[in-house]
C-alpha cells in the first residue's frame, strides 16, 4: 500500500489529468493569465455536512456536481465556459483514491463542457470536505441578467421541479447513489440522486438564449422556483403570476409527481429560470431545449400562483442558508 | 438584540459595503462581467484550525488576510489588482458581529489595494470558518513567471524572514491579538501577529519588477524559502546558492534575531521572492522597496548553502499542507 499523497502528489496528479488550454498562462504559477475577451465569472462553494454528506454518493458524483453548480452560474449569465479554479479542503479521513475521484468527476465534466484548470489551491480540513470553484466563460454583448424582466414577459422554467428535493428526502432516509459512472451516463439504479449530483447542462440553452436575445432575464434555480423567481423580479420591483397547474413536475421514485408545493421549493435544480417578451416567444419554437411557459410578469408586486381558479399570494420561500 | 443575520441580510450587507467598480456586470447577478484586457487569475482558501485559530486575532485580521494572501499571488506574476470573489461558509457558532467585522477586515484592504468585489457565495459551515477567495489582476505583456531564471541570476528576497513563523510559534503558546486597527496601521502591542495577519503589499514591487523586466522569475513566499525557492527553480532545472549570514532575519518577541533555520522554513511570508539577471541588477537602485539579495542561481540543482566557510545541501523543506 502506498503512504497517502502529500501536496506536491497531488499537484501533479492535477497536472496530469487537467490541461490549461486557451489561456496564456495555466496553472502551475501563482496566478493564471487569459487573453484579451469579455469574461464572465462566478463563483460556488460545496460543503461537506451542509452541500452534501460522505456516504450518499461516490467521490466523483460530488466532484461533477461542484463544477455542475458554477456551470450553471455562467448559463444563467448566457456565457460560454470556458475555464475553472478549484480550492481543495480535504480531512484526514478521505482516502487517496476518494480525492482522486472526486478530481475526476470534475475531470468529466470538465471535459464534457470543454473547460480548463487555470490552478486552485489545496489545503487541509480539520473535519469537513470543502470544495471551491470559480468559473469563468466568455461573454458576448448583451448577457442575461436579472432585473430585466418586463410586465407582461411570460416565464419559462427549463426542467421539470422537485427532483432535487426528493433525491435530498431519500438521501435523509437512508438511499445511497452506488454507482456514478462517468462514461456511460446516469446511473439506471436511482435516477433521482444521479439528477441531485448531476444536473442537466444549461450551458448551450444559456448561450443560445443570450445570442438570439430571446430572453430578458434569467436567473438559474438554485434555491427554489420562489425564491429565485423572487430575487429574479427584485430588481424591477415587478411580481408574477403562475399557472399552478402548468408547473412541470418531477416524479418521485415511485413514479408519482411531486406536490407542486414540493416543485416550487425545491432548491439545487441547477436549470434556467427566464422571462421572455411577448414578442419573442416564437423564437422558442426553433430551441431544441424543453421549455415550459409557467406564468408572466405582473405589474404588482409578489408571487402568486393561480389553481383551480383560485388566486392566491405565496410566500418566496426556498432555501435560505442561514435560516 | 437582533435576531441573526439571514443570507439575504448578509448579501445587502456585502451590497452596501462593497463596489464593483469597473466591471460591466458586478456583484449581485449570476456572475460577474470584466472588460477586454489580459487577466491573471488566483485562489486561496483559508480554513480555521488549519490556518488559523478563531482566538488567535480579531475577525478584521482573518479577513485581511484572506484577501492579502491572494493579492500576494497576483503580486508574484507582477499584476495589477483588480477585482476579487469571496465565498463564506460560516459555522453557527460565529456571531454576525464577527463575520461583520471579518468581511470589513476585507473591504479596508480592499480600499487599500483599490480592488472591488465581484461576486462569491455564502454557505454554512457544520463546525468551521472557511473563506475562499479568488482573485483577479490586469496583466501586462511579461508575467513574472516560475521557470525562467537563469544560471548567475542573482536571488533576492523583499523582506526579513521568520515573522509569521515566530508569531505561530507564539499563537500556540497562548499569545493573542487583541486590537488590529484597520485605519491606522499595525498595532504595536503586538507587531509580530500583526505581520501574521497583515503581511505587507507586494503589489506595487511586483508590478515595477514585471513592467520594467527587471526579474527573469518570481513566486511569493507562502510555505517557507527554500519550499518556495525549489518551486521557482523546479521548471527551468537549475539549483542555488545561498549565503547563509546574508538571509536577512526578522527579530522574535525578545528582541533576537530568529535563527536562520526558521528564517528560510517561515511560510506564510506574503513577500516575493525573485531572481535577477547581473545585468539587471543596477535597475534595483531605483526601487523604493528593500530587497536582500541572498545568493545565486547555480547549474547544479538542489539548494546549497554557504556558511561559515562551508557549503553544505539543504532538504527543500518547508510547508506541505498533507505531510
């Protein structure tokens, strides 16, 4: 058996395995250099205890989600990806091996969505996994952004809601995602913890959405349709109005669709919440991308949802970290 | 008293507190938007109970250093400061009051170096502090790179080593900082862990050095000397020399002058640590800042050292976070 990995181990087992294509200077100094572009950057933090628990899935499945959340981040800007950092905070009791997985879950992803290292830092924890990404993508003229929303845009979520929140329901009983593979695509054996650590990619949709100019808004969800939708509109100080029963909803594991209660609060979604004018709608029609229409922005301020022909305020609930 | 901050309440705190001067998009979107020009990229995570105690100093001081140890880095590859990112995950147990004072700690550094807040994240943290920060730096032409010295380079050093290490040495004795004045300078209570957490800026040297293509090479000092030095030396194969009387030593709590042991195994330095062409050498004459040459670039890899009329090779031992 080897002795476990000091620093420099690791270093060149990141060198090896990622590459710093595209930019001047890569990692492997103190600082990475970029050529001359307009970039969008973002940053995301996992935490071990809060983000995510050792057992429920294997290393790599937490590695894919890390990069997964800070993707997300540049698809809801309408950026290309192009370039990540990673900061490491590894406890004692992870194995060698468990951090190289969870590198090459990030490796998978990274090279999937064709994203390079530009360097990172790696430090030792006292207890918890941490894991530090900062994203970075290119950015055309107009990105999306929140705030410009116009009263009578209509809004589209860009999957169906809850599964995240189920998966999360499972995991706190007990389920345990056993097989993450890398290659070959989610695992069959529990289709919802796959979707928790491995959201589908926006990146394209994002893109497509800014370029075309199709949306005025967006936001990514990542802490629930309501409360997202809330900070979406804060800006403009509009409101929404939502068709209950057009909500997308996930089904759970017995194959039964989530409460829309359940739809509208579940967090880590990591899909694209947009608002589109009128005017635009029909530019939808040539987007591969499922979109699906759930309501329009409203003068009045709040959310509210209309079902069974009934209207009603809701609250913008979600998931507040320090609640 | 308050009820604690929530994560909104937070994010409006960071809002007030913090601009995003010149970016097209700042903080408060998905992701933040920069201008064309040439970036250099960074990051650095600090991890209470691995670099530093919560006794140890006030929270102003953790944050100040979060953000110098970065711009530390930038200050190695000879750029500019511009913008940074700051993700949080806080432990309950922190009161607002402190993470308040932690992120002013930060923004009066900030202030200082003129750089601006571009984004991060705030998340829980089961039982410690963690703050991860990226930062962000215009870059001009020549980047002050690893690799790149030659053989007769002349080796330097900004400033007397062994502080951080004699304050560590302190810290885990019981020794506290009481005050740390973000307006007016270190204090003198306790100037050693003042340096702990206040390390000078390098920014402006780093920058002469680059622009003027003054150094053939450059890496900041944060795990100790010759840790650092055979980093710097590791790509371009060459070894050095140095001369033992000439490491210039910081002075303990008694006033002594550390030994030169603990002078060249001292991280967390934040000082530059360079290697000069002898036909350079004169241009130094009309930099403001100290800087100690301490020895030569030599053909033969490995560190040796000079003293006492004896040369002997030294362990390029210092810092290894998994050792």
């Amino acid at each position: 058996m080897n002795p476990p990995r000091k620093e420099k181990e690791w270093l060149s087992f990141i060198d090896k395995n990622f590459s710093s294509y595209g930019a001047l200077v890569g990692n492997g100094d103190d600082g990475a250099v970029l050529k001359k572009a307009s970039w969008c950057i973002t940053t995301d933090l996992l935490m071990e205890g809060v983000d995510f628990e050792k057992g429920w899935a294997p290393a790599e499945a937490v590695g894919w989600k890390s990069l997964a959340v800070n993707l997300s981040d540049l698809a809801a800007m309408g950026s290309k990806p192009l370039f990540f950092l990673v900061s490491l905070a590894i406890p004692s009791r992870y194995k060698d091996i468990e951090i190289e997985n969870l590198l090459l879950g990030i490796k998978a992803l990274a090279a999937k969505e064709k994203v390079s290292l530009l360097g990172g830092d790696l430090s030792r924890s006292p207890d918890k996994l941490v894991i530090s990404i900062t994203a970075l993508g290119s950015q055309g003229e107009k990105p999306l952004l929140r705030g410009k929303a116009r009263v009578g845009d209509s809004i589209y979520v860009s999957s169906h809601l809850g599964a995240p929140k189920e998966a999360l329901k499972m995991f706190k009983k007990g389920t345990r995602l056993k097989v993450f593979p890398l290659k070959n695509g989610p695992a069959k054996e529990n289709a919802l913890a796959d979707r928790f650590f491995r959201p589908p990619s926006q990146s394209k949709l994002g893109q497509i959405l800014a370029e075309k100019r199709i949306a005025s808004s967006a936001i990514d969800i990542s802490d629930g349709l309501l409360l997202d939708l809330s900070r979406l509109l804060a800006k403009c100080r509009l409101g929404a109005v939502l068709q209950g029963e057009a909500i997308p909803r996930a089904k759970n594991a017995e194959g039964a669709f989530v409460s829309v209660e359940d739809a509208v609060t579940s967090g880590e979604e990591q899909t694209l919440l947009i608002t589109v004018p009128k005017s635009k709608e029909r530019l939808l029609e040539n987007i591969k991308a499922k979109l699906f229409k759930i309501g329009f922005v409203s003068p009045k301020s709040g959310i509210w949802m209309e079902r069974k022909g009934k209207i009603s305020k809701l609250e913008a609930a979600g998931f507040d970290h320090f609640e």
